[in-house]
C-alpha cells in the first residue's frame, strides 16, 4: 500500500564525516510516527536534549553508536562509520525508541516501512553522488563505500520507495 511519514526536520548534511548512521537515526526519530510518541519513549528530561534534532545530536548519537557497534574503533578519534544496529542500540538506550528490528529482504522491509520510517544500510556506488534531475540515484559505477540512509515513502503505483539521503 501507499504510505508516506511526515518528516519534521530538514536533511541533515554529515560532510566529510562519517555520521550517515547518526543523520539516518535522527531523520527517523524526527519522522512520523517517531516523532508523536517521542516523549512517550523518553524516560528523562536529559535524554531529550541529548540528540538534537540537528547535525550536532547526529554527531553525538555516531559517536555512541561507534562505542556500541563491535567495530575496533570509536568516534572519536577514529572516523569510518558506525552501523544502523549501533544507532538503533544507542536510541534505545536513551530511551527514545522501544524496540528494533532487522529485516534482510525486501518483503520484510516494506512490511515494516508501512508502519513507520525505516533505516536502511546500503552500499553507495560513485555514480550515486550524481542524481539525476527528480532526485533518483542508481547504483552504478564503483562500491566506493557503504550509506545509512531514511526510507519514508512508498509509492505502490510508481513502485518506488523514497528515501531521506544526507549529504556527503
């Protein structure tokens, strides 16, 4: 079926750091329905503020989940990236989303961005840094890395999915 989650915020620009996981998770949390019932999840008044919904909470919530993933690194200083299951232990952790869960086909994914955003770990291929005019990118070209990025919008009849893409 259509579905489309509100996003509440504006995307988030990471640069040259490798926070895509840490945009992706604060694109979410700041996305219908997250963002409705995201006092019901906060257990205190620190944890509210703590992940601004801004490049500087994104920041914040990388470098946590960067101490969370089983990576031989954390950020700082060490800057290659974090994981979606780092960002997702690190929301639950402060409260700020009961649960998660991993889906590794494209069914299990849809299901589940029926109900709410989703966040998905993709590879990002060169030719992806060039979208074209309405906004599609393609995998092409060479794997020059790995993206975490918002999925928000089903659109059934165009069978597209939309995703919140930061910028890198």
């Amino acid at each position: 079926k259509d579905v489309e989650h509100k996003r509440f915020i504006p995307i988030l620009n990471q640069g040259s750091l490798g926070s895509c996981s840490g945009n992706a998770g604060i694109g979410t949390i700041n996305t219908d329905p997250f963002i409705e019932n995201k006092s019901k999840y906060t257990s205190n008044e620190s944890s509210k503020s703590e992940y601004t919904s801004d490049e500087a909470g994104a920041v914040k919530l990388y470098s946590d989940a960067t101490k969370l993933d089983e990576f031989p690194w954390t950020y700082p200083p060490t800057d290659k990236g974090s994981s979606g299951l780092g960002v997702a232990k690190a929301l639950k952790n402060k409260g700020l989303i009961s649960a998660y869960k991993h889906t590794f086909n494209i069914d299990g994914a849809l299901k589940a961005l029926t109900q709410y955003p989703i966040m998905v770990g993709i590879r990002w291929y060169d030719k992806m840094f060039s979208p074209d005019a309405d906004g599609r990118v393609y995998p092409k070209g060479k794997i020059v890395g790995g993206h975490e990025i918002e999925a928000y919008k089903i659109d059934k009849e165009n069978m597209r999915i939309w995703f919140q893409i930061g910028g890198a």
